[in-house]
C-alpha cells in the first residue's frame, strides 16, 4: 500500500511514513493510492451494524492491508467509544452530532483514532514531536488525544484572542507532553508557520516532527466513519435518499465524506457551507480559487481563508471542475444570519446550535429548498453548544448547562508562551525543546 502527494513531485510512501511525516517535501497532501469500492453486502448489511463495527468494516478496507485485523479492531474500539446519533430537528432535516467526544467536538475522532494509530506505529524508544496549528477544535481534541502517550510531545499553536474561552482553557490547561504557543497573528499565520517548520529539513529532523493537522491522512480515514454510520441510522427509517452538508474551514470534514463516496456511499449531494471566509464557494460558483486572508465570524473554527485540503478535494474528482461541481454546492453565510438562525431554531423547536452547526443547518435547509430534493438533509453538528456558550447563550436569551467534563478546566490555570507570527521565532522556541 502506498501514498502519493497531490503535486506528485515528491517519492511515493508507505502509510507509516505518511502518518509520521504528514506532509511530502513538495508541500502537497499525502492521498491514498487506493481508495476501495465496498461491496454491496456491506451495504445491505449496514443498518445492523454498531457504529464501531461499521467503523472496522470501513477501516480495515482502507488499510487493513498494513495494519493486521485484531491490532485495527483494538484501535478502532478504543478511539471510537462514543456515539454520533443522528437527531431529528426539523421533518427532513437532521443534525449529525458528533460532538460527544471527550472535547465535544467532532475533532475527537481524527485525534483519538491518529494517537493510537501512532502509537500502534511507534517503534520501541522512538521519540515524536507533534507540531499542529488550530482554529478551535482541533487543538483541544490533540490535547486530549495524544496527553501523556508514551514517546509524543505536542505542541500547539493558536491565534491570540480568536478562540473561544473554553476552547482556549481546553488546549491551555493539560500541562505535561503537550504545550501551547500563543500566536499573535491569525489561524492562517499559524498554519503558515507549521507548514514551514515541516519544509525546514534541519528542524523536522532534529525533531522527528509530525502533524496533527487535517493534513494528516491519518485524520481523514475516521471522518469518512461517521457518513457511513449516518447512512446507516436514516436507512433504519426507510431514507434512502441523503444530501450531507458541512460546515467547512479547512475541508478535512468534507474529503471524509467524499472518500466515503468514493467507497460506495450513495449521497445526491454535498453541501460545503462556510462563513465569509467563502473561498471554496465561490470556487465552485466561478472556477476560480484564490486564496485571501481569513476574517473573523462568530464560527471561529471556520476562519480559514486559505483551505488546506482543498487540493485532496480536487484529486478526489481527477481534479475535473465538471466533476467537482456535480457533486458539490458551495453556500455561505454571515454572522448576522447565524445569529438569526440560532435563535429561530431553539424558538421552533428547542434545539440549540453552535455557529457551525447553524451555518450547516442553513445549507442544508437552503438546498432542499431551491433543488426541491426529496432527499434527507443531514447537517453536521460539529461541536457542542456549551464551547460557544459566549455567543449562543445571549441569543437565545437561555444559560447552557456546562457538562461536568468541560467544569473541571474552566478555572484551570492557562499555561501557554506568546510568540509573534514569525516562524524563526517558532524554530528558536522549538530547537530549544527536547523530548
């Protein structure tokens, strides 16, 4: 089994390689050579089956070529042991909530699912040193993922006053293997300068640097699980029909769903909803995709202005814009109609939404409506209201009870050092680091 880059100028490599390393030396994206057709057992089949044999089933096809069976059962059971429910909200319209991780956020099933895969790969006395940037969720979810793994220091880095304050207190507080770096700059500054370091040939051998990053394949290979267990609870209901619609930064969400059609999944459509930060929208309203830098909106984990895995999207569809557009609407939304939304949903209905769910709750809304499908909309719940507490609780005018999990860190002393958006201050910082 091998993987190539996107840009296909680097050396192809096996899976531990890439999980290890992270991203090629041409600065492209690790793809799978293969990615397999399931057969159309595993379909008739999947209503039956738990979320973590489904989750085996889809792992095992993908790359139980390198990892023996019983080894990818034991990480699959241990990173996937909590439940993605599909929640009916509206008649057609469903929320995915994948937010009953240990960090309430969807991000808890890359990062969990990653550690155990690097640490079923890690040879014995072998050291790693985890470099990842993050918007949000992500961080927290490493944080947790990788604390304390034998061998694997983490170190993550954040934009100065653009997380939320639970979120902050979530990747600030572990203390240990893990420590954060408190960018003044933006999510795209510190993506920018984790993309060097891992370019920077003295460092990331000095280090034995590796991402966590939706770069990471490793990252990927679980998002494309919950799709699949999605499907299988709608089918459980006589629906057939599904179009997904995610909220998207990075599009690491997305390429899970994608890889879960190219491995069968019947889906009408996607929908790759984001906040102003609407690059890869209007790409695929115009042919044209041209980066800008990020702004901030309300869905702060969204504030991407220039995706990182858009390239995989790409590849995907043989980098055919026809292909891509047939099978993926892009829609965009600002703050105010977040706002607007939160509020109407938990009035109608009860039900409370994060700024990302409410931008994936409006896309999917929006395209049942003007396609006229008759197709289940499912909308990706990607985090826990409670992380944005801040933000929903003024709107719908109610407090959000705190889950005893996040009560604990809330008044935890913040531990993280504050360097300028300039990667030879991050070199310096790291070479001074040992494992």
């Amino acid at each position: 089994m091998k993987l190539y880059s996107t840009k296909r100028e680097a050396a192809e490599v096996t899976l531990k390689e890439a999980v290890f390393k992270g991203l090629p030396e041409d600065n492209g994206l690790y793809m799978l050579e293969q990615i397999p057709a399931l057969p159309s057992s595993f379909f008739d089949k999947l209503p039956n089956l738990s979320f973590q044999e489904i989750a085996f089933e889809v792992a095992n096809a993908l790359i139980g070529r390198v990892v023996p069976a019983d080894e990818l059962k034991v990480i699959v059971e241990d990173a996937i042991n909590f439940p993605a429910p599909a929640v009916k909200v509206e008649e057609n319209l469903y929320s995915l909530e994948l937010f009953h991780g240990p960090t309430l956020a969807f991000k808890d099933f890359g990062a969990r699912f990653m550690s155990r895969l690097m640490g079923y790969f890690l040879s014995e006395g072998e050291t790693l040193h985890i470099l990842v940037a993050t918007s949000g969720d992500t961080g927290s979810a490493v944080a947790q993922g990788f604390f304390n793994v034998p061998g694997i220091k983490v170190t993550i880095l954040y934009p100065k006053g653009k997380v939320s304050h639970i979120q902050e207190q979530q990747l600030t507080t572990n203390g240990g293997n893990v420590e954060a770096l408190e960018i003044d700059g933006t999510f795209d500054d510190c993506q920018r300068m984790v993309k060097q370091a891992f370019l920077d040939k003295e460092l990331s051998e000095a280090l034995n640097l590796s991402s966590a990053n939706s770069i990471n394949i490793s990252r990927l290979i679980p998002q494309s699980f919950y799709y699949f267990n999605a499907y299988a609870q709608l089918k459980k209901e006589g629906k057939d029909k599904v179009v997904f619609c995610v909220p998207s930064g990075n599009f690491g969400n997305l390429c899970g769903g994608l890889i879960a059609h190219t491995m069968g999944l019947p889906v009408e459509k996607f929908v790759a909803a984001t906040n102003d930060n609407h690059i890869v929208p209007t790409y695929l309203e115009t042919g044209k995709f041209e980066p800008k830098p990020s702004v901030s909106t309300l869905s702060n984990a969204m504030d991407v202005g220039n995706p990182s895995n858009f390239p995989r999207m790409t590849e995907l569809f043989g980098n055919s814009y026809e292909s891509v557009t047939e099978h993926i609407v892009g829609k965009h939304y600002s703050d105010e109609e977040v706002k607007v939304v939160i509020n109407e949903v938990q009035k109608a209905t009860g039900y409370v939404m994060c700024p990302h769910t409410a931008i994936a709750y409006m896309g999917a809304r929006d395209y049942l409506k003007e396609s006229g499908s008759d197709a289940a909309g499912v909308f990706l719940s990607t985090a826990h209201p409670v992380k944005f507490h801040d933000i929903v609780s003024p709107i719908i005018g109610e407090e959000i009870d705190i889950p005893a999990r996040l009560k604990e860190i809330v008044d935890r002393e913040k531990q993280a050092v504050n360097l300028p958006a300039d990667y030879e201050a991050l070199k310096a910082h790291l070479m001074s680091v040992t494992v």
